[in-house]
C-alpha cells in the first residue's frame, strides 16, 4: 500500500520464519515464512487443513507456536527475551499482548449472555477499565459504525448471521487494536448476508487498518487484498499480489485450488 | 377432541361421538380401590392412636426441630455451594496440583457415607481434645475444646456440607465445561486473564445449567440432614425420636415428623419452581435483574 510517499521503514506487524507448529504428533505447519507490512491487508487462502487458521491462531498466541519465530506488533509471541533466555509469558502477560490484536471469528462467538452493546463494550470495561458510561458510549459508536444502532439491545440470539458478525466486528474494534485477525468472517454466513460483512471489511481496510484475513472469498482478495498468500500442507506455496497470483499461479497445488475455487464461485467483485 | 358437528354428504350437520376412555377407567377404580383400602387400614388401625398425632404435631420441641432441621439444611447447601463452586473451578485449572487436589476431594466425599461423616466429625475430640489456631513459635493464639465446637449442629452442618460440595463440583464443572468453547476463545482474544474470563463471561453462563439441581439439592438435603438424629443435631428427627423413645408412639411420631418433612418439601419444591422459571430458560436475567448475584458478579451497563 501507499508505496509512493512511505514513511520511513514502518517496521512490518508481523514477521513469521520458519513457524512450526503440531499437536498429538500430527504437524500442522512446516515452517510458515510470511510478513504484514503496516497497513497492509493479507489475505490467506488454501484447502481446509492446510494451517491456514492454525497460523492465524498462533499470531494471537492462541495457539502456541512450537519451532521457528513468529514476531508479531515487535515481540516474539509467548516468549520475552531476558537474561540471555526466552521467558515463557504468563497468562497475564498473553493477556496484556491480546489486548492489541482484535479476532474476529468464523462463528462469530459473540458472548451468549449480553446485548449486542454490552458485548462491544465488554473489552473496555473489563480489560482496560474504561468507567461504563463512557464505555457505553464509544460501543455505541462502534455500532453505528457497523450500521447495528438500533440492535444495540438485542441478543446475539435475535439478530442474523450478518448481524452478528458485524456486532463481532465492532466489539474487536473497541479496543482499538493496531492488528486486526479474521478467522473465515463469512463462512459461516448464509450467502445473502455475506456482503454486509466484507464491506464492512472493505471500509475497515479503506481506513488503512492492517489486517490479516483468512478467507474462502478470492474475490473479495482481489478487490481489497494488497498480498495473497497460498496454504498448503502447513506452509506457505506461494505469495504475492492477488492479482498477479490470482491470474497467473506459479504452483501447480494453487492452479488446481483456484479453479475449484473459481468454479464453484462467482462473486459479486468478479469482471 | 372435536366436538363441532361434521357435515355429512348431503350438508347435514351430524355431530361428533364421545371418545370412551376405557383404560383410564379402569385404572382409577383400580387405584382407588387399593390406596382406598390401605388408608382404611391406617386409618381405623386400633394400634394407632390419631389423637397423639395431632397433640404432637405443633409440639413445642416438633416445632424447634423443624426450625433447627430448616437451619441445617440452608447452612448446609450455602457451604456446600460456595464450596463446591471453588473446588469445581480447581478442578478445571491448568495447575495439575490444584486439580489434583480438587479431585482427590471429590473421590473421598463421595467415596465415604455421609453417616460416617457425621459421626467422625461429632467424635473429632478422640483424634484432637483442643483445636489450636496460633502463630507458629510463638503464644499467640487461639483455643477451643473440640467438644464445645463440635456440637450436633456444628458437625451436621460440616459433614452434609463437604459432602455437599464434592456433588455440587461435579454439577459445576459440568455448567462450565458446556459453555461453547469459543466464547472462552473470544474473552482471551479480547485481552482477558483467565480468572477474569471464567467470572465474567463463563459462570454466569453456565449458572443456566447450574441453578435448577441447585433447587435439587436443597430439597434432597432437607430429608438427609434427619441422619443428624445420630450425632443428636436436635433437628426434626432427633426430636421426634426423644420423643418417642420416652413414650413408645413411634408410629404416632413418625407419620409427625413425614408431615413436616412434607410441608417443607413442598414449600421448597414451590420455591425452585419460582427459581427454574426465573433463571432457567434465561441466565442473564440474574445478572441484570438485579438481587445478591448482581451484586456478586459484574455488569456492563446496558
């Protein structure tokens, strides 16, 4: 983005070398090398099992990275360096890291037993003690923002798909996060309600918020990615700029995913 | 059932016969014949004196049992719910010492009758004459005979009350572990600590599940603490049974003491279906509507 006038060497959000990462002697990623500039949207794509989520999981520290180094917003995810040793975080200290990075999930997983409101104003109210009226207020904003004002005191339960990711979306953004993760935002969705939610995506990434997005919709990575990277088997096949990828892969694995991809959809961004 | 005509072929209105319920029939008059019979027998039974049922039954020393019984059983289920709150969310935590401790706990409440229990903590004496609380090396402290602290009431309360809160860790941790797993997820990602996590967004969730046994509990702890009659807790049971071991009614008493294990029962029963209605279908509403849980556990102004 913005390579004309770039401030001087912003130093990139996410540096992943090498990342490892397994669980009960199954390995899911083999050494995933991938970088998010400032600003920057990456968009992530490839067949289900590819690691896709796993990574997205680990830049969040929800998943814990096992090889490699992952560096995410400057700090290596899990560890601080001290002592001539790497300390593994508290759950304190994960905590504190999360609290800069918003996630945004594929099953919305806004909190059952609150409004849409008091979900948006959950994180400033228990996490960074924000006094409620105040807290009550900016949620509001958030909603405005995602177009849900008036369903500030519904339930998750009495609004739609759409609704609710949306919501989702607005309670990630209450805590003003300098790293956005989206974990498949629309696959849930009944197709009807999938253009709601990317643009608001799209209006987020207008903004200049760096965001990582995992994602089934190649064309929203067209119209709005500024990198694409393909998954497979635990690594990163290939990365470029989307429509440079998207109109000639180099890889034989991303030939073959694309036109199933392709195939199977046709999006409302496609010429 | 039907009961507005049909129209027949022609147009003509025919109305609808009555269904004959032969089995229900029968298996009233079944019924009432049998139970019919049974409360003759009681009833006329020679042997049994109704008179002292009735003189009994709002006696003086009935009537401080029934309130001692009521005592017992709400300090009871009051311990062993805080209690059992603490040791579900040790056994949940990553600390393999706390769960394991936690677990430990449960296997050996649940493993011991609550008989034995009662009974050990009413002889604690034989294993500790004085309980000490002191600062170590020094004079400073305090000490009570264990007789006086032990007392019927004391170690009815303890036992039924441990007891009580290894069964009610169970139903807790069952509560916790069915709140969906991605809203645990969604508090991490947020920024939140795990403990903040499990009091802000995961119990008052699973309190949905949690509260109607809790109802449960109470009510089946309003009969098991007439075991108390054992360690003499002068509750319902331990008085009927003075009473009856000085004038030999034991029917007459029995059937006193069923009376207001009833009443209580129902009243209980009344009182959880007011609870199950409010929290139910809906634990939020404890949240926000205001009473001692929301003062307990946080809000966000809405």
């Amino acid at each position: 983005m913005n390579a004309g006038a770039a401030p001087a060497a912003v130093a990139p959000v996410v540096v992943a070398t090498g990342v490892r990462m397994g669980y009960g002697g199954v390995q899911v990623l083999n050494g995933v090398d991938f970088t998010v500039a400032s600003g920057e949207v990456s968009c992530v794509i490839g067949p289900s099992g590819s690691g896709k989520s796993t990574f997205l999981r680990c830049l969040n520290g929800l998943e814990p990275v096992l090889g490699g180094s992952l560096r995410v917003l400057g700090e290596e995810v899990g560890h601080t360096l001290r002592d001539g040793r790497y300390h593994p975080w508290t759950p304190k200290r994960f905590a504190a890291f999360r609290r800069n990075i918003g996630m945004v999930f594929q099953r919305f997983n806004l909190f059952a037993h609150q409004s849409a409101l008091e979900n948006v104003a959950c994180g400033p109210v228990h996490v960074l003690g924000t006094p409620p009226d105040r807290a009550r207020t900016l949620a509001m904003e958030h909603l405005d923002r995602v177009g849900l004002a008036d369903h500030a005191h519904k339930r998750p339960h009495q609004l739609s798909g759409g609704q609710q990711q949306r919501v989702a979306i607005a309670r990630a953004l209450a805590m003003n996060p300098a790293l956005m993760l989206f974990d498949e935002p629309t696959s849930a969705l009944d197709p009807e309600l999938v253009d709601e939610v990317l643009e608001v995506m799209k209006s987020l990434a207008a903004e200049g918020m760096t965001m990582v997005v995992v994602t089934h919709e190649i064309a929203f990575a067209r119209e709005v990615g500024d990198r694409l990277a393909f998954f497979a088997d635990g690594v990163v096949v290939e990365e470029g700029r989307p429509r440079e990828l998207l109109a000639a892969p180099e890889h034989e694995r991303t030939r073959a995913f694309l036109s199933s991809v392709l195939g199977a959809q046709e999006g409302p961004f496609e010429r | 059932m039907r009961t507005e005509p049909i129209a027949d072929g022609s147009g003509t209105p025919v109305p609808v016969a009555r269904t004959w319920h032969w089995g229900r029939w029968l298996a009233a008059a079944v019924a009432l014949a049998v139970a019919g019979w049974l409360a003759y027998l009681v009833v006329v039974n020679p042997h049994l004196d109704w008179g002292k049922v009735a003189e009994y039954l709002f006696n003086e020393r009935i009537l401080s049992g029934v309130w001692v019984t009521i005592e017992i059983s709400v300090l009871a289920t009051a311990l062993g719910l805080v209690l059992g709150v603490l040791v579900a969310v040790m056994r949940l935590a990553h600390n393999p010492v706390l769960s394991g401790l936690a677990a430990f706990y449960i296997w050996f409440f649940r493993g011991t009758p609550v008989l034995v229990q009662l009974i050990f903590w009413y002889n604690l004496a034989f294993l500790f004459p004085e309980l000490v609380l002191k600062v170590p090396f020094t004079m400073i402290g305090l000490k009570w005979d264990t007789n006086q602290v032990m007392t019927g009431f004391t170690s009815a309360m303890l036992g039924l009350g441990l007891n009580l809160a290894a069964y009610f860790a169970e139903t807790v941790r069952a509560g916790i572990q069915a709140v969906d797993r991605g809203q645990t997820e969604a508090a991490y990602a947020l920024g939140m600590t795990p403990a903040r996590r499990m009091r802000v967004i995961v119990l008052p969730q699973a309190l949905r599940i949690i509260i109607p046994p809790t109802g449960n509990e109470f009510i089946s702890m309003l009969k098991t603490t007439s075991l108390v009659y054992v360690v003499a807790g002068h509750d319902l049971m331990t008085n009927a049974s003075q009473i009856y071991k000085a004038n030999n009614r034991i029917m007459e008493l029995l059937i006193v003491a069923s009376v207001w294990y009833m009443v209580m029962t129902a009243v209980a029963t009344f009182l959880q279906g007011r609870l199950e209605r409010r929290f139910g279908s809906d634990a939020v509403r404890l949240v926000r509507g205001g009473g001692v849980a929301a003062r307990v556990l946080p809000k966000v102004a809405a």
